[in-house]
C-alpha cells in the first residue's frame, strides 16, 4: 500500500466518524490554507446535513480551547484544521470528541479520536500536503460530489508554497480529470494590468517591485503592455525570460521554479486565477475580515466586489511596505532578522527575504503586535536538505523565554513575551548554527 494510500484510509476513517455527529465544531487557521481548509469542510458539511459552527484563530492557544468548550456539549464533535497537531496537551483540554486534520509535524500522542496528518503515513506535510488538501480527502469520503471541492485544496497547497508531489499530485490528477482545475503557463502571478500585477505583486519580488516608473521602463525595455492573461506566447516568453534573469542574479534557485510555471485556473470558484484568489484569503486573513473570506470559499456572490477591492489596496501597501522594511534587516551567525512593530504581513516579508535577496540563511522576522511578539520563520528548501529544522529551532527558543511555537521544518512561528526578542534570537540562531554544521555544509 502507498503513502497516499495509507493517507487515504486514514481520511475515510475521520469521514466515518464525522457522519455520526449532528453538530460539529469547526475551528480553522486563518491563512489561505486554513481559510480554504474552512471552505472545505463547511461544504462538506452541509452538503452531509450536519449542523456546525465555524470559527477562524490565528493561533490554537488556551482561549481558544475555552471558547470551544463554552459552545459544545459532551455529544458534539470539535474539529481542529490546519492546526492542532503540535498541542496535543491543548487538544486534550476539550470536553467534546475531536478530530484533528493538519499537515503541521505532530508533538506528542494526539488524544483525538481521528488524526489525518501526511507526517504519520511517511508523507511530507510541509512541502507533499497542506491543511486543505488534508480537508479534501476527508471530505471526497464524505460524499463523492464533493470531488469539486478540489479547487480549493490546490489553492492552500499554492499558498503554503508547496510542491505538486506524492499526495498533491494526487489531488491536482483528480482536480484536473474532472475539469475542476486547469491551467496555463507563465509568470504564477495573478491577472490584471501587466504594470499593476508587475508593481504590486510580491511573488516574485523583484528590484523593480512597489516601484511604478521602473516598472514602466522594464516593460518599454520589451515592448509589453496591456492585461497579463492576455499575451501572445510571445509576450509570455518575453516576460517570463526577463523576470527569470532578475531572479538569477540573488534569488534561491527554487524561486524561480515558484514563480515561472504552471498558473492554476479555478473553474469552480468565483476568482478563477489562484494567485488572485489566494492573495485575497490572505489578506481577509491578516485583517481578519473572516467572513469575506469564508464566503469567497462558499462561493457567495455577494462578498466578491468587497473583497476584490481590500485585497488590490492591501497588495498596494505590503509591495510598499516590505520595499521599506527590507533596509532595516540585520545578519546573525546563523540567520537574517528583523524587529518590527505591526508589519502588514510577517509571513510574506519573511519569505521575500529568504526566497528572493538572502537564501543562503534562515530569516526570522519578530513583529510587535496586540501586546505580544509575533514570529514568523522562513528557510529554503536546501536549508532544510542540509539540516534546517525551523519548527524544533522556533518551539525550543520560544519555549525558553516563556513562548511557544511551532510548524514546519521550513516555515515556522512563534509568540513570546515582550521584552525577549533579543534573548530569543540568540537562542534560534545559536541552535540553527547547530543543525546547519551538523551537516558540515554551514555557509559562512
């Protein structure tokens, strides 16, 4: 039997147990994937006729457990997606039955009565399966008709940035033959005025990015103007050479290949270019506009227009924000950082500077904000080849000045007090320098 097999079998034992309840308590993360993750089991759910609440947390912590106990009884059923297997100890604190399906790596014995996590089968959570993609295989068990859900898996498994292998490839084959998903080649960016989409994009972020009059002059260069989905192949092959030598000269090898490729269509939702439709989850996401985003995934009409609209002017502030911030990062033995106060998005500041001018080390950004720090860790696929575990790097450093954390090998986060920042980043990047010279392959 194969990993994805296996994965399989343990998706339609979770799908059982969930069609024994009458009411489920939905608790989902609140980026794409844990939005699309929501998504995908709200369907699922009311297409089975169970009765659920949902809600959205940046984080699984002690108030969330409380707020789920306070509305649940003994015979309903929690489940946890895109978080919940790195706090078993948490998990445990909730009265009703739950059942956890996540890709992060899990922490200790998990008290729930089902647990789909890839970790368990041999498969990669981090880079093979996201959250959504999790949810779909519970819920393509849970009905077949909700094989057109499968849109909104490769759409979390684009926002976690992952890679269209083992149990991804499985989706996207399923997605693909049953025209839920096409796609086309070019520049993974979403659609629109090629120099608004090339001004304000942040994938790929280039010397060019959050500046409009380069951006003007760049394209003059190659003789391309007009709406991006609509050039000639020519036009695509111009664009994507000119972009690919920018990336040549700093980038990480695997940018490149995330930003020239395939485009993913969504034929069954309401904003067909995944890059769009991920860009506006994200931003409901960071804030925290739920509702919008929940919707968006249900295919509400309604919340379309207000959407699209917060999404361009977010975009428009993080390309002009991240431009601004990247002047302020510092370099460690072992990392790059850097000390902010209510950045729009640390998550994609932190990948910008690893994926596109320092890959050669991890980044951590630590951002004040709502009266803690939030951290957010980004590594590259070879880092973590020669050692880089960020998940074990961020949860240990966290832990040590009395925060927690946790994800993956290379993306992680963490909260900690204030006041500790210092303390913490010597501790990450004295234990990032461990792993990466246990390989002996450390860059200096």
């Amino acid at each position: 039997m194969s990993e994805v097999e296996k994965l399989i079998n343990l998706a339609k034992n979770a799908a059982e147990k969930i069609l024994k309840y009458q009411f489920v308590r939905l608790i989902s993360h609140n980026d794409a994937d844990g939005l699309t993750s929501a998504g995908i089991m709200a369907q699922a759910l009311l297409r089975a006729g169970i009765r659920f609440q949902l809600s959205i947390a940046a984080r699984l912590d002690e108030a969330v457990i409380e707020e789920v106990n306070g509305s649940t009884s003994p015979g309903d059923l929690v489940i946890f997606c895109d978080m919940g297997s790195g706090y078993s100890d948490l998990v445990g604190k909730v009265a009703a039955d739950v059942v956890v399906l996540d890709h992060h790596k899990p922490v200790g014995e998990s008290p729930a009565k089902a647990v789909v996590n890839a970790h368990t089968v041999g498969i990669d959570g981090a880079t093979d399966i996201s959250a959504s993609g999790t949810c779909y295989l519970v819920a393509r068990e849970m009905g077949p008709e909700n094989t057109d859900l499968a849109g909104l898996a490769i759409a979390g498994a684009v926002g976690d940035k992952q890679l269209f292998r083992t149990a991804n490839a499985f989706i996207l084959e399923e997605a693909l033959k049953a025209g839920v998903v096409s796609f086309r080649k070019g520049l993974k960016v979403g659609d629109g005025d090629l120099a608004e989409v090339l001004t304000y994009s942040t994938e790929p972020f280039l010397d060019i990015t959050g500046d409009p009059v380069k951006v003007r002059e760049f394209l003059g260069g190659l003789g391309l103007s007009g709406r991006i989905e609509e050039l000639s192949d020519e036009g695509v092959s111009k664009l994507v050479n000119a972009v690919a030598l920018k990336l040549a000269r700093q980038a990480s090898p695997e940018a490149v290949e995330a930003v020239i490729g395939d485009i993913y269509i969504l034929n069954r939702e309401l904003v067909p270019n995944v890059y769009d439709f991920i860009s506006i989850l994200n931003t409901c996401g960071k804030m925290k506009v739920y509702g919008l985003a929940v919707g968006l995934c249900m295919k509400d009409p309604g919340v379309l227009e207000e959407a699209l609209a917060l999404s361009r002017e977010h975009q428009q502030n993080l390309a002009r924000s991240i431009r601004e911030e990247i002047e302020k990062i510092h370099k460690g033995e072992n990392l790059w950082y850097i000390n902010t106060v209510d950045a729009l998005s640390t998550g994609t500041l932190a990948s910008t500077v690893v994926r596109y001018l320092h890959p050669e080390l991890p980044f951590i950004c630590v951002n004040e904000s709502e009266g803690i720090l939030k951290v957010s860790g980004r590594g590259t696929r070879e880092l973590v080849s020669r050692g880089l575990d960020l998940s074990f790097a961020l949860r240990e450093a966290a832990g040590a000045v009395g925060g927690n954390g946790g994800g993956h090998s290379v993306a992680s986060g963490a909260s900690i007090p204030l006041g500790t920042a210092e303390e913490f980043l010597g501790i990450a990047d004295k234990i990032i320098g461990e792993q990466l010279q246990a390989r002996g392959k450390v860059k200096k």
